[in-house]
C-alpha cells in the first residue's frame, strides 16, 4: 500500500521539462516584445494614427476654422471633375517617366564604371563624389539651381551658346519646366541608385566571369548573360523606390518652378500641399492624399506581380 502512494506521487517524466520549455519560449516572446514595442510604438504614432486622420478627414468638409461636417464621398467626386487635378496627375508621371529611366541609365553606367577599377582608393572616391549631392539639402542647391538654369545669365545656357544652341527659357516654359526639373534630379538623386547598382554588382560571384572569360564570352555577351540577370533583383528594388519617389515629388517644383508656369510643373504633391496649407481646405486635400495612396500601392502590386517574370534571384 505505502509502495502504492509513492509511485503515484513520483513526477511524471517530461513535464517539468515542457514547463520549463514553456517559460523560456514565454521568456523569449516577452524580450522580443519588449525589443518591438518602441518601434510600433512610432509606427502607431507616426504611420498609422495619421493614415487613419487622413482617411476621416477626407470624408469631412474642414478648414481649421470651422467645425468638421461629414460629407460623405463628396471629396472624391470633387476630386473626379477636377480639371486642375488631371494636369497635376500628368505632370507628376511626365516627370516620372523621364526620370526614373535616366536615374537607372546614369546609375548603371557609373557603377560599371566605378567597378571596373583595380584601384580601391580610386573607388572609394568616387563612391563618394557621386554620392555628395544626395547627401545636401535640396533646399540650398535648389537655389543655386535656379541661378545655373536661368534664361539671361545660367551658366548652362552659356555654355549651350558656345555650342551653338540658342538660349533655353528652362524655368519659364511650359515645355521645358518638367526638364529643368528632371536635370535638377538626375545631378541630386542619381548618386543613389548608382551606390545600390554598385552594391548589387559587387554581389555577383566573381567566378561567373572568370568562367565566361574562359569559354570566350565578350564584353557585351557576358553583360547580358551574366550582369543584367544577376542584377534584376537590385534593378527591381531601385525601380519600385524610383516608382514611389517620383510620384510623390515635390521638394524640386516647390523650390525652383513653384509649380509654373502655370500648372506646367505642378505636381499632386504640391497640389495637395496648396490645398491643405495655402487653401486651409483640410477635407479635400485628404481625399486627394489618400487617392495618390491607392495609385501608388496598385502600381507596387503591379510591380511586385510583374517582377515574378523578369527577376531572377539566383
């Protein structure tokens, strides 16, 4: 009987293991939580509270001043018989889409460049060099810009007369507003997407080239053999980033065009910073945020959609 009662109360293997076990994994999700909370903590305040304003305030009619009225979709369809609003819209992929090819252009080429050196030293300078406008405010060179891209005395249309090339009204033309701009951005934002094309480069294994050295691949068989594929990943990246960053310009026509002549380089951006800040039309300038926002995130799932068939990560 007593050999009885002390079989039943010895423990049973395992489960103080499994408890122990339990803790430690408790023990992990609370230090991970603890490691994530400031980050959420910013997201909530900084991402997701403003969404969420921005969501109601584009159902409401609000202008600081008076009290919010709810008015239904009544920003939207505003927004929809908007003539100004098309101009703006066009403006903006105008200006993407001379861009974002010369951004990859400009980049590529550099980075081939830069990789083709045996000196380090000489890499590193240069990483550097074209790395610097990125890092200035666009603030201060978009004044000096302004000066370089004028009609009477530019520096860029001096030299454009020694050439031959009579003066180019690039800031007081409506043809030529979106170019001056796209100029203005190659010099300023190039140096980034050359630093990621660069990187994505250096990643590919060197033996691969080796080996179509070996077989006697030239120059432009191994690029589109070896480079380009093996860079499709780096290509996808700067492509989305240069798809999001260019439908949301508004730094370089705040600064040099103000958006002229007319609405010639006015972007939504812009527009829907006029809206919010100049027309204290808080209601309207919501809605049209949030319709940029449904663009740009169908164009990224596009993207992501589309990249399955030419992105090729090994």
């Amino acid at each position: 009987m007593i050999n009885e009662v002390k079989q039943q109360r010895q423990p049973v293997p395992g489960i103080g293991r499994a408890d122990r076990w339990g803790r430690e994994k408790k023990r992990e999700a609370l230090d991970a939580w603890i490691f994530l909370a400031p980050t959420m903590l910013l997201f909530i305040v900084f991402i997701a509270i403003p969404v969420i304003a921005a969501i109601v305030l584009g159902l409401t009619k609000y202008d600081i001043i008076s009290p919010m009225a709810f008015t239904g979709f009544d920003n939207y369809v505003q927004a929809f018989h908007d003539p100004r609003l098309s101009v703006v819209y066009m403006n903006s992929v105008k200006y993407l889409l001379l861009l974002l090819p010369l951004h990859i252009l400009f980049g590529l080429a550099l980075a081939l460049a830069v990789k083709s050196l045996s000196s380090n030293f000489w890499k590193y300078v240069l990483r550097t060099f074209y790395f610097f406008p990125v890092m200035v405010t666009t603030s201060s060179v978009a004044i000096v810009w302004g000066y370089l891209l004028n009609k009477d005395f530019g520096v860029i249309n001096y030299y454009l007369g020694k050439l031959g090339v009579e003066s180019i009204p690039w800031l007081t033309s409506s043809f030529w507003s979106v170019p001056a701009l796209v100029l203005f951005s190659v010099w300023k934002g190039g140096g980034q997407y050359f630093i990621f094309l660069f990187v994505g480069l250096t990643n590919i294994p060197q033996q691969l080239y080796e080996a179509s050295k070996i077989d006697g691949a030239g120059r432009w068989r191994t690029f589109w053999s070896i480079t380009l594929p093996l860079l499709t990943p780096t290509l996808f990246f700067v492509v989305t980033m240069g798809l999001i960053n260019g439908l949301q310009i508004f730094d370089e026509p705040f600064l040099i065009t103000k958006g002229g002549p007319g609405d010639s380089s006015r972007t939504i951006n812009q527009y829907i910073y006029e809206h919010a800040f100049k027309f204290f039309d808080m209601g309207y300038a919501s809605a049209l945020s949030m319709t940029l926002f449904v663009i740009i995130l169908v164009l990224t799932l596009l993207q992501f959609r589309l990249g399955k068939k030419w992105v090729h990560y090994q």
